[in-house]
C-alpha cells in the first residue's frame, strides 16, 4: 500500500530526508518515532500528495503522489499535528463542506455516524472554535476517515492532547471504524512518544536526523528492547 524507496527532500541547504526507504502492506500498522526536527512531517506531507519529494520514489495505494496527486488523495486520509479545521463553521458543518469535496455518498449519514463515532453527537452544532483541543483532534480523524480511505497519515496525532484527550484518541483510532470492507485499513502514524508508537504498532521504525536508522524486527519486538535500540539510535544522531 505504502512503498517509499530512497526518498530524498531537501530546503536550502538544509536536507530533511534522506535516502528513507520503507514500506506497509495492505492492513499493516506502522510507527515511525523519532525526536522534533526528524523529517517526519515533511515525510507525510510527501505521502499524502501536498509536497513534493527531491529524489526518490514513492507509491500509495499503486499510485504516485507527484503524477497522480488527486488519486492519491481521493484515498488517503491524513491527520495533521494540527487540525486544520474551519473554526467558524460547526463540528457538522465541516464535514459536510470536506464530504462533498470527495463525493461522500450518503453524506448525512456518514456525518451522523462519525460524529456519533468521536463522541461529538451533541455538540455537532457548536462552532468549532468552542471545541477543546481534544474534541478538535477527534473531529478532524472524522474528516480523515470520511471518504473512506484505504490508507490513513496520521502526523503526531497526541500533539498538544492531555491524558484524557489521549485516551480517549487511543479509543478512537482502535474504533472498528478504522477498518475497510471488514479488514483493518493501511495506517502510518508518525510520532515522538515512543510509548504512543509502540501502544498501536506491530511494527516500529525510528525514524532519526532524516532517515530511518533502525525498524525492529520479530527477534526485538519486546517494549523494553524497542526502547533500548530507539535510546542507541538517539545517541549515535548525536555522534555525527
């Protein structure tokens, strides 16, 4: 679903990524960690068609982000560490302005059932300036699975979220909305918070200094090896 194969973007003189190679199968979970600073913004961005790459190649869902951006984006669903939500509009209001950009069918319906799903049924009518950054966070992964999307990007979705915000996340994104057709959707989730990272994922790879230094493997899958082999990966970022 996701094959990205030494992928390279660069700002100035500044190089962002790297050479990252990966991939994620058809119903796979995948965590990229690593610290602020570690490209993995720049990284979704590249995947969900709104930036383009420097080198490199890369597929989502058998398409390419550069030359078939609208396909790709017809199915993916990307979750910003920022909402990006109309503040103006009410909870309801947005995604039914976001639905009839892709062509929701049974638009109304869907709306309900998401709102319903995020636990925002009574306030679907509140503008979305009145929401606390945890519902916000929840109604924008809404927005994200609205179009049903095979693939979901989802960019430091605990940024800025409190305990309780973050659990009830964890709620959501373990939601059997979060699956297509009866089978779990294709997801990437970019994180800091190992402990995020290792809470959802099978499979985790840390992503350091704009390429992926390490992805655990059957044989160091244990929480407490994850964490040894992410602290190695830190410090060697620090020796370059």
């Amino acid at each position: 679903m996701i094959e990205v194969c030494d992928l390279e973007k660069s700002f100035g003189v500044r190089q962002a990524l790297r050479g990252v190679s990966f991939s994620v199968g058809e119903g796979e979970l995948l965590a990229l960690v690593g610290p602020n600073g570690a490209g993995k913004t720049t990284l979704q961005r590249i995947l969900a068609a709104l930036s383009k790459p420097g080198g490199g190649s890369v597929r989502v869902a058998g398409f390419d982000p550069v030359v078939d951006a609208q396909e790709v984006r017809r199915r993916v669903g990307f979750l910003s560490h920022r909402p990006l939500l109309y503040e103006d509009l009410s909870g309801e209001e947005n995604l039914l302005f976001y639905g009839r950009m892709y062509g929701v069918a049974n638009l109304s319906q869907r709306t309900t059932s998401l709102l319903a799903r995020a636990g925002l049924a009574n306030r679907r009518d509140d503008l979305v300036r009145t929401y606390s950054r945890g519902m916000k966070q929840r109604l924008a992964i809404a927005r994200a699975l609205l179009h049903d999307p095979a693939v979901l990007l989802l960019d430091e979705p605990y940024a800025g979220l409190d305990r309780r915000a973050a659990e009830r996340l964890d709620a959501a994104l373990s939601d059997p909305v979060v699956t297509l057709g009866g089978r779990p959707r294709t997801v990437l989730m970019t994180t800091y918070n190992l402990e995020h990272g290792l809470s959802h994922s099978g499979r985790v790879a840390f992503l350091v200094a704009g390429t992926i230094a390490h992805e655990t493997g059957d044989e160091d899958r244990h929480p407490d090896r994850t964490r040894e082999l992410y602290e190695a990966a830190l410090a060697g970022q620090g020796e370059r």
